[in-house]
C-alpha cells in the first residue's frame, strides 16, 4: 500500500517576535493589507498606522520585547505532530507532515500552501476557535482562487470548532488537569475573566460591518464556555464574566470591554482575579499585558494569568482528533477505502 502524505498547515495571525521597528512594521502592514480585503482602509492610513505602532513597540522594547505567538505556534506544531506519530495506526499508511503558518509574518500562509499544493491531501487548521471572514473568509478565498476542483477535493478547512462539545472539554482539562494553581480564598471571592477578541460592531457612521465579524458566535462561545465551567464540580470561581479586548477605533465596538470589567471587579469585593483569554488558542501581544494592567490599578487583588491552550496535551489530543476526522473526509471522497483513527 502506498504510503500518502497529508500536510497540516496550523495557521495563526502570526506576531514580531522582537522589538525591530522592520519587522514590526512588516507584520503591522501585512494585518492592514490583509484587513483591507473585507473592510476599506485607505493605503495612507495603513502606512501611517504601521510606522506608527512599530515606533511604539520599539520605543517600549525594554518592558516588551516581542511576541511570543509564532514560538508558542511551532511548539503546537511539534505537540501535534508527536501526538499524530503516536497515534496513528501503524497500517493506516498515512503520513502527516505538520507546518507553522502565519497571516502577518514568515513564513506566509499563501507560501506554505504553494509549497505543499501536491500533496495527496491538506488538512488547514485556523488557530482561532471562532470563524470570521478576516480567517476562514480569506482563507477559503484564496484556496478557491488557487486550487483546480480536482485539488480542492483534497482539501479541508477546519472551521466551527466553538460549537464542539470536545473542544469545550480540552478548555475544562487545560484549567483544571494542568497542575495549575487555583485560587484558594473563598469561592464567592474569586473571579474568573474571560478573555475574547473584541469585534466591530458599527462604524463611526452606525453601519453595522458589511462582512461577516464572528461576534455572535463569539458571544455564544462565551455563554457555553462559562456554562461549562459553572457546572463543573472542580470550579472554585464564584463569579465567571466575559470581557472584550477592543481596539477602540473606528466605531462601536463589543461590550463589555476589558476595562469595564475591571472597574465592576474592582467594586465587587472579590480578592482574587484569575484572567483566561479564552478566544485565543496561544497567547500574544493581546493576551500577555492584561494581567499586569489589572494588577496596577487594583493593587490590593491578587492576579492570575491562565495561559491559553499553546501546546497543552488536552489541546493537541483535541487538534488531533479533528485532522483524524478531516483525514477520513479525504480519504472517503477519493474512493481511499483505508481507515485511520486514534
């Protein structure tokens, strides 16, 4: 039996993982461009915002180096990979090959899907648990754009992965299996902060975006999330919230903010505060600043930072478990009748 070689592309924003003003700008400028295809943003204010925020972050270089999303990325990569070697029937004769790609930096999603274009399946995995146009949109664009039908159907494109009730398990294992400290004051004095990537939802004009920004599923993501946790005997949060991290520009954006959870937190007489970026599947630049930000303002609470999923072994089973299931789908379609499973 022919041994066939699927390829897994694990595609993330992609972050500078130094402070240097070009690469900073080039990441910057990328996000804009790749923005632009959904939304309109003039070429000079891409170019200004990009010069602009990578003075910033090399100005500040002292306190914030760079990011540490593409590191935590190829360290999924490996995780995933040891865990399909493992897993996988010796007889299956399948071959998984796992890749790193980025949205914004190097090496680019477009040229990691050139390069493995010819082989017998390719199995894309957005690093984000809730779909939107910026991520499944220009993804799924750009592989109709490139691919022959005939390619296509070697193809898939995991997406929906919030509604799944397996992945809101991996969430459970990652808080409560990983070893991590929890908060050992009274229930009713701990909070849990949720964490997600705010979306725009109206411009400066009150339009609501013409493209597809994943709020509601986001908020939905939020309410199982908080549901299951809630249930959960190990659970030592009295109180579980949800909060947006904006950027503040263009328009209205989701609520409640980051900042206005802080300031209900901080009047409520909790003592403990434990931050989860919960819509986040590794943390960056978005996620690794919050804890201290709260820590400053309310002196008196003691902070916890969760990291994200990463690499955690809950999270890579999982992963595993949909590139088994994509892998089937190609199989299938292509009249393959070898099985593979976990």
């Amino acid at each position: 039996m022919a041994v066939k070689t699927i390829a897994v592309v694990l595609v993330a924003h992609g972050e500078a993982e130094t402070s240097g003003f070009f690469e900073n700008y080039h990441v910057s400028r990328h996000t804009l461009d790749r923005a632009s295809t959904v939304m309109h943003i003039p070429p000079l204010l891409r170019q200004a915002i990009s010069v602009s925020s990578s003075l910033k972050k090399k100005m500040r270089a002292g306190s914030a180096a760079g990011s540490p999303q593409n590191r935590l990325t190829r360290a999924q990569v490996v995780s995933l990979q040891e865990h399909l070697d493992r897993h996988r029937a010796s007889s299956s004769g399948i071959r998984f090959e796992v890749r790193a790609a980025y949205s914004a930096s190097e090496p680019y999603v477009e040229d990691v899907l050139a390069d493995t274009r010819e082989y017998d399946g390719r199995i894309v995995v957005p690093m984000a648990p809730v779909d939107n146009a910026l991520i499944c949109g220009v993804l799924c664009a750009h592989l109709a754009d490139v691919c022959t039908p005939r390619e296509l159907a070697r193809n898939r494109v995991v997406g929906r992965l919030w509604t799944d009730g397996a992945l809101h398990r991996a969430y459970l294992d990652h808080l409560f299996e990983s070893g991590r400290a929890m908060p050992v004051t009274k229930r009713e004095h701990n909070v849990l902060m949720l964490l997600f990537h705010g979306t725009i939802i109206r411009d400066r004009n009150g339009a609501v975006p013409a493209f597809h920004t994943g709020h509601i599923e986001t908020e939905a993501f939020s309410g199982r999330l908080t549901s299951v946790i809630e249930s959960d005997p190990r659970n030592p949060w009295g109180r579980i919230l949800t909060a947006f991290l904006n950027h503040d520009v263009g328009g209205e954006w989701s609520t409640p903010s980051f900042g206005d959870v802080c300031k209900t937190v901080g009047s409520s007489g909790c003592r403990h505060v434990s931050l989860f970026a919960a819509g986040y599947f590794s943390d960056g630049n978005e996620t690794i600043h919050q804890a201290t930000q709260l820590a400053a303002s309310k002196p008196s609470f003691k902070v916890e930072s969760i990291p994200c999923l990463n690499d955690s072994p809950a999270f890579s089973s999982y992963l595993a478990g949909k590139v088994i299931g994509a892998t089937s789908q190609i199989l299938a379609f292509s009249g393959d009748s070898r099985s593979i499973a976990m």
